[in-house]
C-alpha cells in the first residue's frame, strides 16, 4: 500500500456524488433548489429516460455571470454562505458548493446562462469533470442546465439504477415536493416530450388541491398557529381520509422538505385517538423557525435536521394538529363532557346508535347443546379453513373433551359477545379471547414459518382487484414481481397509474386485496426488497396479518371460535398479539364467586 497521498479532485467530486447523486431524482433536486435560490418565478424540467439520459432545467432567474460561470460547476463554489455565521442561520435550499461539481463529475453537462447585466448568454460544457471555455450563446435571463447520461463514466453505479418508470416516479415525487414548497413560481415537468405536469403560479390551497387532489382538498382541515418563533400552516387530512401508506405526508422546514423522526412521531401522536395504528394521516405542513434553531447540515442530502430545542418543536407541532382535529369533531374535546352532551335529547346510548330497547331485554336462560367440533370440509367457513391451511393430514379431528378428561388450555367455545369476544369455559373457569388479536398472532406466525420455507400458499382472486396507484407502486410491481410473488402476491401492471392484484397470500383470503396490497407495497417502495426480506421483514409481515385477521363483528359459528382456541393453543406467544396487546384473560372461578360474593 502506497502512502499518504491527496485524491485527484474528479475522483473527490465522485465520491461526493456518491453520497448527493444517488439516482436522478438527487441530480434533479439539486439543480430545482438552485433555480429556487435564484429566484426564478418559472421553471421547466424535461426529462428523458427517466432521467437517467437528460435532466434539463430551465428557469428565469438571475443567471450566473460568465466570469463566475467555471466556479459555478467547481468544488466548495458556492454564493450562498462565506462565514461559520451564514452556515448557522443559512436561508438558502443550498449552500454546500459541492452538488454541481458532483453531478458535472458523473454527467456530461452543459450550462447557459445569461444574467442581467450581459447583452448575450454564456455556454460552458463538461464531461466528467472536465470543463471547456465559455462560448457565447443565444438565452433569455436565466439559467438552463442539462445533464446527460448519468454515471456514463462509472458503469459500477450506474447498473445500480432501477428501470426506466421506477427513476422517472422518483423524480416525479421530488418535482412534486419543490412545487409544493414555492407555489408562486410556475413548474412545468416534460418526460420524453410528453408534459406530465404543468402549474401556473397559484397560492398554497390551490397548489395542493393541484398536486394532492379534489380528495385530499375536501378532506384537509386548515392549521394556522404561531407561538413565539414558531409557526406551522399548511393542511392536516380528517382521520377519515387516512391511507394506507405515508405517501400523502409532506413536511416543509423553513421551505425544505425533511423526513424527521421527531416531526413524524409529534404527528402520530396529534392522531393517535382517532386514527386506526395500521392507517396513516395525510398532511401538507410548513414549519416556520429561526434558522439558528434548526441545524439543515446534518445530511448530505438536507432531508434530515436536528432542532436546538426538539421538545418545544414537538409539542408545538402535537398541540396545532391535535387543536385543529378537535375543532373538527375529530375528538371529543377535554374528555370530560358528560354523556348527554354526545345524545341528542330524548334518546340513550343504545337508541342513538340504533339499538332498540327490545333487543336488551332479559330473557329465557340459553340452553346449549353438546356439540361435537369436527367441521366437514366442504362446509368450513373461509376463516376455517384459513386457520388451518397447510395442516397436516394426519392431525387429530377437533373433538370435544370427554366429561371425566381435562379441558385443553384454553377450554371450549360458550359463545361470541358483540362480535369481539369469545367466552370459553376451561378446567379453570372463564376464558375471555380478543378474537382479532388472537388470530392476528395466529396468522402472523403462520406467515413467519410459510415465508422461512419459501412457500406462502397463494390463493388467486376470482375476479383480478384492479385499482389506481402511484408512478412508484407501478414501477415497483413491474420491477419486484419476484420478491411479490416469494410474499404470495401476484400483481400486474395495467397502465401507468394502475395494476391489477390477481393473487394473495391463502392465509389472507378474507382480508381485502386492494389494503393488502398498497401496504405491501408501501414497504417495498420505502425500504427496498432487501430491507423488506430481512429487517422489516416481521413489520411487514405484522402489517398482513393484521389486514388478514377477523374483523370485530365478525360471527362466528361454535367450530370456528373453537377451531381458534385450538391454533392459539399451538402457537409461540399467542398471549399477546403482534402490537403488544394481550389476546385474552382467564378468570378463575374464585375471581368469578368474589364477584357474585358467593360463600359470603
């Protein structure tokens, strides 16, 4: 091994562009968030390939003047910070200096740019680093920026990239964010000489409506707060316009989209009593603070920050978007109203809802006879059958206990109560089961060993689920249809904003195939196949099971209930369900007598 010696500055700039250019859409964030700084009030993005090809930008802003315009594509060239004071309390989306001289080292690229003290525009080209001498060209005030055949110099990342729909739905996303984030200025987005996107200068409610659309916009609730350095604005969704995935949740600081693990649980929490755990909130939110309060160097790619005081920014955000749910109705505010305040007059609990007072009255004690528990096949209900998918063949029937032998575990079925609980009776006593956190463990481990043996049963549909998605769930069905079919999916690309489901995991057949498969897709879109199959793999595997579990209000038949006490029985940590929560309490017949005082 050689000693210690300086890298050549193009191989510097690369390895940058390791870390800022990740695929296009990096590219096409850092030369958006220029034209921002500059002004511009109209910017034109084309793109080709996916921009894997050509990432063009065109604005009308200041320009660059040509004495300035070789220093523009240099290394730590910046106008936007010149002291350890602009960095703290910088302003601009940029201020690095490094992500033109990245993407120039991996691009061949061009620039034109013609400020408002030149008669004509300036032309500079480069290829992989190397820059030619200003030439005289022909522009309007502003800048134009072409970067062609990303990577063409280091083949190793390039083969990194995904398809051509899978680039091209990243960027789309990226162009969405920087026009949410300036609704004054004007963005057009071309892809292969088809406009895809084209939005006049507006105000923020219009921009959103635009982007998000007439959905989101009737569901939003407007959020206007201001405390001391801190202001929020922007729009939270109604907890009844929740998703399936975060694909609806935008957050701006200081005009800079961030994903933030602070801000994102704050928000949780301002939902966390009226939205289901496995939905998610839809909100478009600008976070306003003192720069000084907010460090943006934290990433190189700006989408993380780290605030001064995190509690205060976390409790400001929990405290606007909860105060504007309850104004909404979403809650019911303070807790401690009293329950003629929730019925109208003249009515009870039970009647409001739709109840009838007949269907409480007492009557005759039931009488159950002894059933035996084998269910013909041919019979068995779909979840029946689904608790016992892939069982052995030689598996003893089910079959009540004889009178003089022990009960098992966890007893025989008595009944259903509201359709969210089962009531057996054991050796013990009572047994009290959550029957939806029971089989959501069932199902769960289920899963866990069909997907250890490569072999999650399928069950194709009857008729194909067809539904509408993002340019990123088509590109990732068209791209992991293997990793889809290993998790029991079988899902196919309709048109560019729809697929069609036309397989789902056996073990999941009750569950609904279009929530299923925005869920899965959803991990594989954030986390990428090789995260979902190892790290994320029992969230998502959690995430199904839930989907796929019964329903509360769900009737079931005597053999079902017991054909479930029977597989929790089987199963590793079937006490509690995937989320923590127990699935079910025994009470002895001593708690039960002390309840009825008897003996005393």
């Amino acid at each position: 091994m050689s000693g210690i010696h300086l890298l050549p500055d193009l191989l510097i700039n690369q390895i940058a562009a390791g870390e800022v250019v990740e695929r296009p859409a990096s590219a096409l964030k850092e030369l958006l968030e220029n034209s921002v700084d500059a002004g511009a009030t109209a910017i034109e993005v084309r793109l080709v390939e996916g921009g894997m090809k050509l990432i063009q930008i065109t604005d009308n802003g200041t320009g660059i003047p040509v004495a300035e315009l070789p220093l523009a594509l240099a290394r730590h060239a910046t106008s936007k910070i010149a002291s350890l004071d602009d960095l703290e309390r910088v302003g601009s989306l940029g201020f690095r200096g490094e992500a033109l001289a990245s993407i120039a080292s991996v691009t061949r690229i061009a620039l034109t740019s013609r400020s408002h003290d030149e008669e004509h525009a300036w032309l500079v080209e480069g290829e992989g680093g190397a820059l030619m001498a200003p030439q005289p060209a022909a522009h309007p005030i502003g800048t134009t920026i072409a970067a062609r055949d990303l990577y063409f110099n280091t083949p190793a990342r390039r083969k990194f990239l995904k398809t051509e729909a899978t680039e091209y739905a990243h960027c789309e996303e990226m162009f969405k964010r920087i026009a949410l984030a300036h609704p004054a200025i004007g963005f057009t987005l071309q892809h292969n000489a088809r406009v895809a996107w084209h939005l006049r200068p507006s105000d923020l409610a219009t921009r959103v409506h635009a982007i998000l659309g007439e959905e989101f916009s009737q569901a939003a609730l407007a959020v206007a707060v201001e405390a001391t350095d801190l202001c929020v604005r922007g729009f939270a969704g109604v907890p009844a316009y929740s998703r399936a995935s975060r694909d609806a949740q935008y957050c701006f600081v200081n005009g800079r989209f961030v994903r933030d693990k602070l801000i994102a649980h704050a928000l949780r929490e301002a939902y966390k009593d009226v939205l289901h755990q496995a939905r998610h909130p839809a909100y478009v939110l600008f976070l306003t603070l003192d720069p000084t309060g907010v460090d943006v160097n934290v990433h190189p790619t700006k989408i993380e920050v780290r605030f001064r005081d995190s509690r205060a920014v976390h409790q400001f955000l929990y405290h606007a978007v909860h105060q504007a749910l309850a104004r909404s109705g979403g809650e019911d505010v303070g807790n401690h109203a009293s329950a003629s305040a929730f019925f109208p007059q003249g009515t009870t609990p039970a009647s409001a809802f739709g109840y009838s007072a007949s269907r409480f009255t007492p009557q005759a004690r039931p009488v159950q006879s002894y059933m035996p528990l084998v269910v013909n096949e041919a019979q068995a209900s779909p979840l029946y059958a689904t608790l016992f998918a892939g069982a052995s063949e030689t598996q003893a029937p089910l079959a009540p206990m004889p009178e003089h032998s022990e009960f098992p575990p966890l007893g025989y079925a008595l009944g259903q109560l509201h359709g969210i609980y089962i009531l057996a009776q054991n050796q013990a006593g009572l047994v009290l089961v959550d029957m939806h956190a029971a089989h959501e463990r069932v199902v769960y481990e289920k899963l866990k060993r069909a997907l250890d043996l490569s072999a999650v049963p399928t069950q194709p549909l009857l008729t194909p689920a067809a539904l509408n998605v993002s340019p990123l769930d088509v590109a990732t069905v068209a791209e992991q249809g293997a990793i889809l079919m290993q998790l029991g999916f079988e899902m196919a690309v309709l048109s560019p904003s729809s697929i069609a489901v036309r397989s789902i995991p056996a073990l999941l057949q009750d569950a609904d195939p279009n929530e299923l498969a925005r869920a899965v897709l959803q991990d594989l879109r954030e986390f990428g196949a090789s995260r979902v199959l190892t790290e994320r793999r029992n969230e998502l595997l959690g995430d199904m099971a839930c989907h796929g579990s019964v329903r509360a209000n769900r009737r079931l038949t005597l053999p079902e209930m017991n054909a479930l006490l029977r597989e929790m029985e089987a199963t590793e940590r079937a006490d509690q369900c995937n989320h923590g929560r127990p699935t079910w309490f025994q009470m002895s017949m001593a708690d039960l007598d002390k309840l009825f005082m008897r003996g005393k």
